[in-house]
C-alpha cells in the first residue's frame, strides 16, 4: 500500500494512513490512480 496521508500534531507526524486512490468521472472511466487502483482483493469505498 501506500502512504495516502500524514496527520501532524505540534510538527510531528503522529499517525499515517495508507491505501489507494481511483478518480472515475461520472460513466466509471478512470482518470486517476495512486497506488493499485485496479486490485480485485480490495475494498472500494465510493466518495460523493
């Protein structure tokens, strides 16, 4: 996976969060990826 995110407290990374990114427009073509957007093992949370 990789490194989608850093959350910083006082200028010291305190948690990192890890994953994959897929833009699709709005027909499902993708316009997109960070990391492995196309593995079938994966979770797929759709954000509106």
């Amino acid at each position: 996976m990789n490194r989608v995110a850093n959350v910083y407290r006082g200028g010291v990374v305190e948690s990192s969060h890890l994953g994959h990114i897929a833009v699709v427009d709005a027909s499902g073509y993708l316009l997109y990826e960070y990391g492995d957007a196309w593995s079938a093992a994966r979770a797929v949370t759709a954000r509106i």
